[in-house]
C-alpha cells in the first residue's frame, strides 16, 4: 500500500505553541513534503528511519539538544505513527521531536548558555535543515525497496 506521508513534531502540539514557534519550521517541512511529493515517496518506514537520524545528529553535530540535570529534553524524543483522513483518502505519516513541556521554549533561547558544551538553540531545525541532501536519500533508498 502507498502511503501520501509527512511528517509533524510533538514540539508543536505542547502548551508552548499558544505562545510561540519554531521560526521557518513551517515552510522547510512543507518543501519537504512537496518535494516528497514530486519525487513520489511514499515510504514511511523511510521517514522513520529519517527521525531516528535526526535524533543522531542532534546528539553528535553542533548544535546539540542541550542537557540538563536531568537529562529530561534530552530523553523525550518520540516518534509515532500517524494517519489523518477519511477511509480511502487517508494520510499516513510520522510525528518525531521532543515532548518534554518545555521543549519548544528551549529549541527557541536564542543566546542562552547552556551547560552542555555544543548545545545551542534551533538544534533540531538545524540537523534537519543541513542534512536535506542526506534525508532525501535515506527517503529515496526506502522507496526503492
């Protein structure tokens, strides 16, 4: 079965998104999807295997997802499986970010000084941003199977 797929973040449903966002995430998720679309993927064992990526760069590759005592942030990734629509028409995707409360608030500390060395604000639009050419083949090779 081929899946119509995108995907969301749980950063974006939490009690933080009544009062702020995360800056362009909007219009670099929906270039995304329209060029998942152009292209014709339709795997979302691809997207998943996108999200555990990007969970890994945010861990190696400055910024990273900053730390505190205790490490809550830092252990909320989440991804799920998700399906939207009616039957026949429906979308399947993923949802993947962070679900700590707060996660939001921090993505966005512009100048803070956190504890963590490499930590920094925007680490997660940062790894999904520079790693387009990376995603799109993880996506592409998952289409392929």
């Amino acid at each position: 079965m081929a899946y119509p797929v995108g995907w969301y973040t749980p950063m974006s449903n939490k009690q933080w998104s009544k009062f702020m966002s995360i800056n362009g995430f909007d219009l670099l998720l929906a270039n995304y999807g329209a060029e998942m679309e152009k292209i014709g993927i339709t795997s979302r064992a691809g997207l998943i295997r996108v999200a555990k990526f990007i969970q890994r760069e945010t861990e190696s590759v400055a910024p990273l997802v900053p730390i505190g005592k205790t490490a809550v942030l830092h252990h909320s990734f989440e991804i799920h499986n998700i399906s939207s629509g009616v039957k026949g028409n429906r979308k399947h995707g993923i949802m993947f970010g962070y679900s700590a409360n707060y996660a939001l608030w921090v993505h966005e500390m512009i100048g803070a000084h956190f504890k963590r060395e490499g930590a920094g604000a925007h680490w997660f639009r940062a790894a999904i941003e520079r790693n387009h050419d990376v995603i799109m083949q993880i996506l592409i090779a998952e289409t392929k199977i």
